[in-house]
C-alpha cells in the first residue's frame, strides 16, 4: 500500500489489490465448485452426502475465518499510521485464537455429527458419505484456520499477489486429488465423494506451508522475525483482535448459516433437491468472489487511509469499490440468464436434477446481483472498524427476515423448495438497503 494523489491512481491501485485477490478467491471457491460438480457426476448420494457435509463444516468454519478477519484492518491501520512494532504480537494471537477455534470446532464434530444427521433424517447413504467426508476433510482443519492469520498479515501489506500464487497452487492440489480420489484415477483408489474431504484437507496444507514460506522469506515480512521470536499469548492483543474480530465472525456466520439451514432445510424434499440446491449454491458462490474480493480490497484500501488520517481518501475508495460491484451485479446477471442451459448441463447427467437446477438458478441470479452490490458495503463498514453494526445488521436480515420466510413458505405445498430460495431473496435485498445508509450515515460522521 502507498498514498497516491488522484481517482485514476487510487483507482489503479485498487484494480492491483482486487485482481490478485479475486483470482485467489476464485481459487479457494473454486475446489469446492469442482468438488460438487465431480461428486455430482459420480453419484446423487455422494452429492447429497458431500453437500450436507458442506454445509455443516462451513456453518462453524465461516464464523472462525471472519473472526480472524479482524486482524486486517488492525494492520492496515497501522501500517498507514508507520506503527509497526505490534504486528508480530498482533500475528501471533491470531495464531492461538486460530488454535483455539479449530479444537472447539472439532470438538463439535465429533460429538455432535451423528445426532444432528439423525436429527435431520439425511438418507443413511447420504449421511455415511457426509460423516466420512467431513473425517477427511477434519485432517486439514487446523492449518485452515492458521492460514487465515498468515493470508490476512500478506494481504494487509499489499501482497495480495502472493496470496494469489499460493492459493492457486493449491486449487490444482485440490482438483488433482479430487479427481482421482473420487473416481479411482493415477493409482489412487475410488472413494467416491469421501475423496473431496482428502482433496480439500491437502490443500489447506499446502497453503499453510506456502504462506509460512512468505512470512518468513519475504522483505517486508521477514523483518517482523514471526517464527524466530516467538510471542506467548497476550490477554489485551487477543481482546482487541476479538473485539474486531467477533462481530465480524458474527455478522458472516449469520449469513452462512442462513446459507447452511437453507441447505439442510432442502434435506426434506430429497436427495435430489439436495443435490440441485446445492448445485446452483456453488454455482453462485463462485460469483460471490467478485464483491466478496471488492469488499476485502475495500477494508485493506479504506483502512490504510483511515490509518494515515486521510479521510477523504477513504471515501474516494469507498466509491471506487461500490461503482465497481453495481457493474459486476450487471454482468453477473447477463451471463447467468444467456447461460443457463450450459450451466444446469455442467452439474448432472440426472433429468430430475438438471429440471430442478434450471429453476433455481432463475432465484440464484437474483441474489447473486443484488448481493453484488450490499458485501462490498460491509468491507468498507470493517475498515471504519464499525462492526457491532454490521453485526446487527444481518442480525435483522438473515435471521429477522430470510429464516422465518424461508421456514414458513418452505411447509406451504405450493412453495415448497422454492419458497427457501424466496426468503434468500427477501434477505439479501434487506441487508442491501441497510449497509447502504449505514456507510452513508458512517461517511457524513467522518467528513
């Protein structure tokens, strides 16, 4: 990061933090994309399975990644401020609450797994697919969550391209082992969707090894000495990255976790349901990258201003971003309504499934484009660290508004699945309407 002095500056400097880091986004969605439309093409069981497992693991997971999401506008604060004394502190508290995060998760795994699969009555097929997979998947857990502190301490510094290299590495990792794990390929044995577990945890191990890699060798990095001098748990660091960090963690998992319960809330309609549901999810995920990545961009950009006390600066960038998403909400809708055919054929060569997938991906549009347009939002909201807002913000709209639309048109028989995608709908245009007069209101604060 550095200051630069006019629009077309700021504007190219945030063009070279947002292509890396979207590239690296696509990367990381992108395993899991590849992993259901494989699984799909072996068997609707295994999607089912696979799918289950998904969301489960990303209902917890997303709550520990957007916590330690909050070291990255504690860092670019500081860096635009020329503070840089505390980031090997700050680094290594992420580490332990990353630690910490992982046991209470797979502690959660392992007693809660079998009773909430019963609860949900998943087919036993299905269920034995979902238990396996997530075993596999369970041996990458840690260095999951370590490499969110890693990723967020090389991204705050501007290095995004790094993070882009690493991740994509990772993504052919991925993809190798799912292909041949889950289809029994090169010599590995066929294992069905179980293989998207073992393909995942591999590359969350990769990642973790690369980005130590970065730390330690990197000039702007290696200079912290985060490996060499080693930093005991310190109760005021931890409190301030948890301050940040939990409302973060909070608001992001209110969203997945609506995202998840729509999933599971599939379950009694089917395994073929499911496996459509799911599909057009991934699907959608994969366009999420793009404000997904402009929100990030958003926080490390807008903080680093803030940081230095411009700002006017900051708000400039603000703009930058939101002009960006309202473009990408446009695009995403002319390429998914000419495209529809081709994508419902990418996820099944099953006839009931395909069906199902065409009209869903009609509601899936829908909410890709306006969501385009409300996650920037919250990015810049972070790097004004105003998170207890945004927090109650999707307090209101995925829980206020998305569950009980969902729930309620989902029992009515003429909803039914859909009644789910509608109430997904209602929820994103909410929170939409809400980041935008909270930036608005936080902006007219700051000038």
């Amino acid at each position: 990061m550095y200051q630069t002095y006019s629009i077309l500056q700021k504007l190219w400097l945030f063009i070279k933090l947002f292509t890396p880091m979207c590239i690296t986004q696509f990367s990381l969605i992108g395993g899991t994309f590849i992993a259901i439309f494989l699984t799909g093409q072996y068997s609707t069981i295994d999607l089912a399975g696979v799918a289950t497992g998904y969301n489960l693991w990303l209902l917890f997971y997303i709550f520990a990644q957007g916590t330690l999401l909050g070291i990255t506008p504690i860092i670019s604060q500081l860096l635009g401020a020329k503070k840089t004394d505390d980031i090997s502190m700050i680094f290594h508290q992420g580490l332990f609450i990353g630690t910490g995060l992982a046991f209470i998760i797979l502690l959660i795994g392992i007693w809660g797994l079998r009773p909430l699969l019963t609860t949900l009555n998943l087919e036993p097929a299905a269920a034995e697919v979902c238990i396996s997979y997530l075993k596999a998947f369970a041996l990458g857990l840690f260095p999951l969550l370590w490499v969110n502190t890693l990723r967020n301490t090389v991204d705050s510094h501007g290095l995004t391209h790094y993070s882009m290299a690493i991740v994509f590495t990772s993504f052919v990792i991925n993809v190798f082992l799912n292909y041949a794990l889950i289809f029994g390929h090169y010599g590995f044995p066929e294992i069905g969707g179980v293989g998207a577990g073992y393909g995942l945890a591999g590359a969350c191990w990769t990642n973790f090894i690369l980005f130590s890699l970065v730390i330690l060798l990197h000039p702007k990095l290696k200079g912290y000495r985060i490996y060499k001098d080693f930093k005991g748990p310190s109760f005021h660091y931890i409190r301030e990255q948890l301050h940040v960090g939990i409302p973060i963690g909070g608001s992001i998992f209110l969203e997945a976790s609506i995202f998840s319960i729509a999933g599971l809330l599939m379950v009694h309609f089917g395994s073929a349901v499911v496996a459509a549901h799911q599909s057009v999810i991934s699907f959608t995920n994969v366009f999420y990258c793009l404000p997904l990545s402009i929100a990030m961009s958003s926080t490390i950009a807008v903080a680093y201003e803030l940081g230095a006390g411009r700002k006017k600066e900051a708000i400039q960038y603000s703009y930058i971003a939101r002009v960006m998403a309202i473009i990408i909400a446009l695009l995403i809708c002319a390429f998914t309504f000419t495209h529809m055919d081709d994508i419902a054929d990418l996820f099944t060569n099953d006839d009931e499934v395909y069906g199902l997938i065409y009209q869903f991906l009609g509601y899936g549009v829908f909410f890709s484009a306006i969501d385009a347009i409300g996650t920037p939002l919250q990015g810049i909201l972070r790097a004004y660290k105003d998170v207890k807002v945004v927090l109650y913000i999707s307090l209101v709209s995925y829980w206020g508004v998305c569950f009980p639309t969902a729930y309620i048109l989902a029992k009515n028989p003429n909803y039914g699945p859909f009644g789910v995608w509608i109430g997904l709908l209602a929820s994103v245009l909410a929170a939409g309407i809400l980041f935008t007069w909270r930036t608005w209101y936080i902006q007219r604060q700051q000038k």
